[in-house]
C-alpha cells in the first residue's frame, strides 16, 4: 500500500468508479492526469489551515442545532435515534454551509429527498459492481434499477444546481466583492487574521467556502465551466457529509457500548468548557483524549473501507510485480485489523493511539483519509466536525446503547454502513 499511495505515477482511479460518473462526473475523486492536477491545486486553498478557522464557526452553529433538535424531541426526557438517518441531517448542513456556503434552513424536504437519493444511488453502484451484464449504460438504462437510478440523478443534480444558482445571486447581488479574497490567496492578509477578533468583513458566515472559489474561478478567465462546478459541488456534498455520517454513527456506537471511555471524554470536555466557557477553534486542540478516541473509531470503522487504483504501468514491489492494466483494491477495513500492527485488533483502545504507542508504527498502517497525492483533501475539516459535534453531545447527553454494535453487518454501499439500524439512546444530563 505504501508503495502504491506514495507513488506520483498511480494516481488513476480503478475502472469501478465508472459507475460513478453520471452523478459525479470527472470530479476531483475520479478524475485522473493533469485534470486532476488542475482540480486539487484549485481547491487546496478552500481547506487552508486559517480558512477552517472561519468553518468553524458553521460548524459550531450546526452542533449546537443538533443538540437542541435531540432535547427538544425529548422535551426533557430520554430519546432513541437512529443514527445514521438523524446524523447525516446535521452533517449534510455543515458541509453545504461551510464548502458551499448555503444554508438549508426551509428546505427540509429537498435535503431528505437528497439524503435519501445518495443512498439509492450508492446501493445501485455497489449491485452493478457483481453484476457484468450491467456495465454497458445502455442496456442498464432500460432496466428498472436504470429507471430508478435516473430519478435519484434528477434529485440528486437539482439539489446542487439549486444550491450553485443560489450562492452565484448572491455574488451577483454584492458584484461579486466577496470573491476577490481569493485572488493572490497566498499573500492575501487573511491568513494573518484571526476570525475571534471581530473582523467585520471576515466575521460574516457568507464570505469563504470552496464554491465561492469555484465561481471566482468560472468569472476570472474562464478556468472552469459550469459543469465544472457542478461536478465539483455533487463530490464534496457527498464526500463530505456521507463520509462524516459514517464515522459520527460508529463513533457515538462506541461511546454509548464503552461508559469509562465515555465519561472519560466528557470529564474532558467539561474542563476545557470551564477553562474557556465554550469551545473554539484553539481549545479545540486541547481535547486530546477525544482525539485518540476518534482515531480509533476511524481504525475499526473507516468510513471509506476500500479504494481502487488502476495500475497503467509494472509496478514492482519488493517480492511481487503487478502487471499493467491491473485494477488494484486496497482493503482499508482489514489494514485497521492486522495483528501485526494493531495487537487484539478488534478491541477498542484509545492509547493506540498515545505518542509513544505511535512511535515506530508503520506510517501506512493507518490511512483513515488514504494518503499520498491522493488523500483526503478535507480532513482536518472532518475531524473538527467530528470533535464539535461529539464534544457538544457528549457534554449535554449520556449515551447507551440499544443496537449492539457487535452484531453490525455492513451493507454494500459507497461508505461503511450498518444494514440495520444503528439506535442510540440520549439521555439529557441536568
């Protein structure tokens, strides 16, 4: 895996995602070449270290609504969600209003059907991939799963068109002054800015996210199309709230089965909301144990459980070659479960992942967001949201289990997905 992931020369997808492209198009997680070399350079700068410092204030928001949803729901009392359909709601909206810069609010029902129309789409893609009398497109479209999957893609496409039409009004309305932060984004002062310090211009939720950098780049010569954007938006709205969903479901499954660890995260919590009455982007840092927690969740249960390269030419390993043309799976999920870099791998132990237990671990023996070229360019972005939203349930709610996490199936979909219902009981704390 080492030598595949490092590699500058295989950074071409497996033929598998092909069944991708008539939602996903050649966006950044299928394309290949100098397309996808253009694409990751255009959008490194919306996931920049100081621009998640302005995410994070929608990702705060959006933690706290879910909070409020659960004790509103519960007027007081104890409630039981499943987790991944109640999840994926507040996921979705943290990853439209930070990379997109939209908020849902009043559009309940286009976000369900959306949600709803990922995961159609997702079991149609993992069905087709056993099934070869279901490669060719056109003999798939007169099918009845073809007709299906041609009602998600309308869903799916008039969702992220709504959203790219309503954030292009909104530069339109202010003649596009927002856009010009991200002209010379290097040298451009706010990376120098801190967005607790009350900066006007800066402190509004509307002012960054990568759609904005989209747009300024279809407006300024030209550098990508209207397609362009939409292929880009249709990736990062699943990527990044499908992915997050994943790992808050197995996460919180693993806090409401483990109580020790569970009041251990929240003891620390609780200290740093005391030291700072809240949680910002810098005593973010300091929940290091909720950190080591998260990790380890992501070991048993990554979100993406297996990713596929296509060889182009020999590769030679140290005792193999592998021939060109093949289509290489790299197992993830078994990757977290091997005795030799994971002892007892399949129990749950945070220290894994303390640094002195890091020390010496083979480097490519934990690739939660892959690695290389190739990994994931949003995931310090996902693990603030993992942390904000763990951190703001586990401070107002004690968590137990109703589903037993030990007798999870995973179904065949584009994520890690339970193929039941992954059920949790949130009881307020007074």
């Amino acid at each position: 895996m080492q030598e595949l992931l490092k590699s500058k020369e295989y950074i071409e997808k497996g033929v598998f995602y092909k069944y991708l492209r008539p939602w996903l198009s050649s966006g950044l997680l299928i394309s290949g070449g100098k397309k996808w070399h253009i694409r990751r350079k255009m959008l490194t700068p919306a996931f920049h270290f100081n621009i998640l410092k302005y995410y994070f204030i929608n990702l705060n928001e959006e933690s706290q609504n879910l909070v409020e949803s659960l004790k509103k729901e519960g007027d007081g009392g104890p409630v039981v969600k499943d987790l991944r359909t109640f999840i994926s709601k507040y996921t979705l909206n943290a990853i439209c209003q930070t990379a997109l810069g939209t908020k849902l609010t009043g559009k309940s029902e286009l976000e369900s059907e959306y949600r709803s129309a990922v995961h159609v789409y997702g079991r149609i893609v993992t069905y087709r991939l056993f099934r070869p009398w279901y490669s060719s497109e056109t003999i798939f479209a007169f099918t009845l799963l073809g007709r299906v999957q041609k009602e998600a893609l309308k869903t799916l496409h008039n969702f992220s068109r709504s959203i790219i039409a309503e954030r292009k009004r909104f530069h339109k309305q202010t003649n596009g002054k927002y856009l010009q932060i991200y002209e010379n984004i290097e040298e451009d002062d706010i990376f120098n800015k801190d967005p607790e310090e009350g900066d006007e211009n800066f402190q509004s939720k509307k002012r960054l996210s990568m759609l904005d950098l989209l747009i300024a780049a279809s407006w300024n010569d030209n550098q990508i199309d209207e397609e362009g954007i939409r292929e880009e938006v249709d990736t990062f709205m699943f990527e990044g709230h499908d992915t997050t969903a994943s790992a808050l479901c197995f996460a919180l499954s693993l806090f409401a089965k483990h109580k020790d660890v569970q009041e251990s995260v929240r003891d620390e919590i609780k200290s740093i909301m005391r030291e700072d009455n809240n949680l910002t982007i810098s005593s973010l840092q300091k929940l290091s144990y909720l950190e080591r927690c998260l990790k380890e969740s992501l070991r048993l249960y990554p979100s993406v459980p297996i990713i596929f390269r296509q060889i182009s030419h020999d590769l030679q390993l140290k005792h193999y070659l592998i021939p060109s043309g093949t289509i290489c799976g790299l197992d993830i999920y078994s990757l977290h479960r091997r005795s030799e870099y994971w002892p007892n791998p399949n129990i749950f132990d945070p220290d894994r992942f303390l640094p002195e237990n890091i020390k010496g671990r083979h480097p490519y023996s934990y690739i939660p967001f892959s690695a290389g070229l190739r990994n994931c360019i949003g995931q310090k972005l996902a693990m603030n949201e993992l942390k904000l939203m763990v951190a703001f349930i586990l401070y107002n709610f004690e968590l137990e289990p109703v589903d037993d996490l030990d007798d999870v199936t995973f179904s065949a979909e584009l994520t890690l997905t339970s193929s039941k219902s992954l059920r949790v009981k949130f009881i307020p704390i007074a």
